[in-house]
C-alpha cells in the first residue's frame, strides 16, 4: 500500500484509509456534561512518533482533533469530549516524516465523567505490526521497560496506575505474556527469561493495559 503524507495542523475524517472495521461499544461513568477518556497504546518497535485522535458525532459541528505525544514508546493522554452517543473516535498514527503508519476507528457513547476501559485495534498502512489501544477511565505504564535479559535471569516489573485526571490510583494488576516461549511472568511482575527472542510483558488493570518489551539473548 503506498504511504500518504499527512498534514498536522489540518486534518479532517474524508481522506482516512484502510480503517479497521468499526464496532459500536457503550462506554458509562458517573458525571455531568462531558465524557474523559484515557487513551493510551504502546508504539514501541514501531516508527510511531506521534498519534492523532479526531472525534465526530452528529451534534458536534466541527470534528475535534487531538495530539497525544508519544515518550519512551508509548503514546498517552486523556481527551474530553461532549457527553452522548455515536462518537466515532479515529486514532491515527505517523512517524518522524508525518506519514501515516496506522489507522483505526471505534464508534461507542460517553457517558459523563469518567469511562469504561474498551480497545480499537489500528491496522498498519505500511510494513509493520498493529498497535492496540485502549481508552477507558485508567491508565497502566510497566516499567522498566525495554530491557534485556540472559536466559535463565528474571526481572521485576513495576505497573503504575493513573485515574483519567492523571491521579495516581492503586489496585492489583494482572500480568501475562506474549510468548511463553521467550519469557513468563509470575503474579507479582517478575519475569523469568526462557528463550531467545522478544515478548511483551502486559499488565491489565480494570482493561486498561501497559506492557513492557523485554528481549531475551541465549
């Protein structure tokens, strides 16, 4: 597929590509007037170097555009937007050169306040792999997170939770593995290196996910 260059300061929903398929989901919170989301997704080992969320809905004249930032290979932010229902959220990804890398779409309600954790998966417009995100009430960052280990090492993996006004919030969070294969984690974070290769270590929280990248050498 060819690549299109993207513009930052104007852009609009008529030129998307290749969106994944859109499913309705309801998203609920208590609150008045207007929904927060946290929107989160891990870009690292992709070229992602910025990430666009545009939202549209029939009584929202004008589409709202957002830029969440992307550090140490995770895009994040919260977003705010008028409470009700049908809002099509439209993530986009671009690397350093503002080309579009991904694209993807989830059309829900927002309910006032704070909102449930649902996910978007957005589909590669180049080589590479897709990125799933996650947008809800919480956020999950695993850190550390890349790391190397020796087979047979292990490491302890660190979840820090944020409510959707970037408070810190505790809770336990579940962890799992990728590929098994490459390295496990047990129920408190430590990883365990099995194999040669690379595994994302996940952390989820409440639906809300961060995961770490942890390469594994023989």
């Amino acid at each position: 597929m060819s690549r299109k260059q993207a513009s930052f300061i104007s852009i609009t929903l008529a030129g998307l590509l290749a969106l994944t398929s859109c499913g309705r989901q309801t998203a609920v919170g208590p609150g008045s007037g207007e929904g927060t989301l946290v929107i989160r997704a891990d870009v690292s080992g992709t070229a992602v170097a910025t990430v666009v969320v545009n939202v549209a809905a029939p009584d929202i004249p004008t589409p709202l555009v957002f830029n969440l930032p992307v550090t140490d290979g995770v895009a994040a932010g919260a977003i705010t937007l008028p409470a009700g229902s049908h809002r099509t959220i439209t993530i986009r990804a671009f690397d350093a050169g503002g080309i579009e890398t991904h694209a993807g779409s989830v059309t829900l309600d927002v309910a006032p306040g704070s909102n449930q954790t649902i996910s978007a998966v957005l589909t590669p417009l180049t080589d590479d792999v897709s990125i799933t995100v996650t947008l809800g009430r919480y956020g999950v960052t695993v850190t550390p997170s890349p790391d190397t280990l020796a087979i047979g090492r292990t490491l302890q993996l660190t979840a820090s939770i944020t409510d959707w006004n970037g408070n810190p919030t505790t809770g336990t969070v579940s962890w799992g593995t990728n590929d098994p294969a490459v390295a496990r984690v047990d129920g408190s974070g430590l990883v365990t290196a099995v194999g040669a290769g690379t595994a994302a270590i996940v952390g989820t929280f409440q639906g809300a996910a961060g995961a770490a990248a942890v390469t594994v050498t023989p």
